[in-house]
C-alpha cells in the first residue's frame, strides 16, 4: 500500500502556516481600524433648557436653587429636573465629560453621603467668591459642596465630576 505522498507536516511547516494565518487576521484587523475608526463615535446629546424648568422647580422645592448663568462653549445641560424636593442638573463639557449638580434638602454631611458616597473632605476652597467644601470619593471623582440659604428651607448643593480641578471651579463659579 502507498502512503500518503504528503505524510506528517514538520514542525517548521506548522509554525509557518499559523505566521501565514495570523498575518492575515492582522492585516484584516489593521484594515478595518483604518476604514471604520477604533472608537465608536460619542451620541449627540440634545441639550435641554433648564431656564424654563427652574421657577417651577423653586417654588416646588421652595429654595434657591442653582444653576449655570453661562456655560464656556461646546457645554450644555442635558438633564434637569425636579423629584422628591431634589434639584438634579447634568453638564455635559466639550470633551463630553459629565458635571453633576444635586440640591437636596439635607445637610451637607448627609447630602455628600448621598450623592457623592464614600468621598472624604480635603478642604475649604473660594470660587466665585463662596465658600465650598471640596471632597475627593475612592475612585478619583471631586465634590464640592455648600449649604444654601432659601426663602422657606436650606438646602446643600453638591456638584461631583473626574474633570480636572480648574474645570470643575469654573463651572461652579458659573452657578448662580
């Protein structure tokens, strides 16, 4: 009986089959990076305006409540509202990281215990002329917050982001 004419492969034919094989998957790989991008593309977020919810939320809540004067360009709000007596607000920079604003009728303690769990204070810094307590959470994330007076209840804001320090101070200067 004949054997086979092509018998058991080498070891060096085997390796070189799976560089041939790999290369290929590679190029594959490195060609639809190339056409289609390594990233998906952020979604464009619909920005709302929170100028028109606000009064109704201040006499729901009866506070003052707080929020941008002015953003810097490429900003924009993209959440605000009003539930259980809370003021929520979501930021949104240019680099599409996320300013989160909470107003909640607790004391600052328990409002940072909430919304910004586990952070520890560091310190007392002026922005805009206010004093705000800044807080730093496990993960890296700073909080600032501050007790605000209101005609019939006080309450405490607490704004929470990874952005770097400077941002995060310009935002709250832009509160009002």
């Amino acid at each position: 009986m004949a054997g086979s004419s092509r018998g058991n492969p080498k070891l060096g034919d085997i390796l070189r089959s799976v560089g041939v094989l790999g290369a290929a998957l590679l190029l594959v790989w490195a060609a639809t990076q190339f056409l289609f991008g390594s990233t998906p593309e952020t979604p464009d977020v619909p920005a709302v305006d929170y100028s028109a919810v606000l009064p109704g939320a201040e006499r729901e809540t009866g506070a003052d409540l707080l929020a941008p004067t002015s953003l810097p360009e490429g900003w924009k709000v993209t959440s605000s509202r009003v539930r259980d007596g809370v003021w929520s607000l979501g930021t949104l920079t240019s680099d599409t990281d996320f300013i989160g604003l909470t107003q909640a009728p607790e004391g600052e303690d328990a409002a940072v215990d909430e919304y910004a769990e586990g952070s520890e204070r560091v310190d007392d810094v002026q922005v805009g002329g206010l004093t705000w307590t800044r807080w730093t959470s496990p993960d890296g994330e700073s909080t600032y917050s501050r007790e605000v007076e209101g005609p019939e209840q006080r309450t405490t804001a607490v704004v929470t982001s990874d952005v770097d320090r400077a941002t995060l101070e310009q935002y709250l200067a832009s509160l009002s």
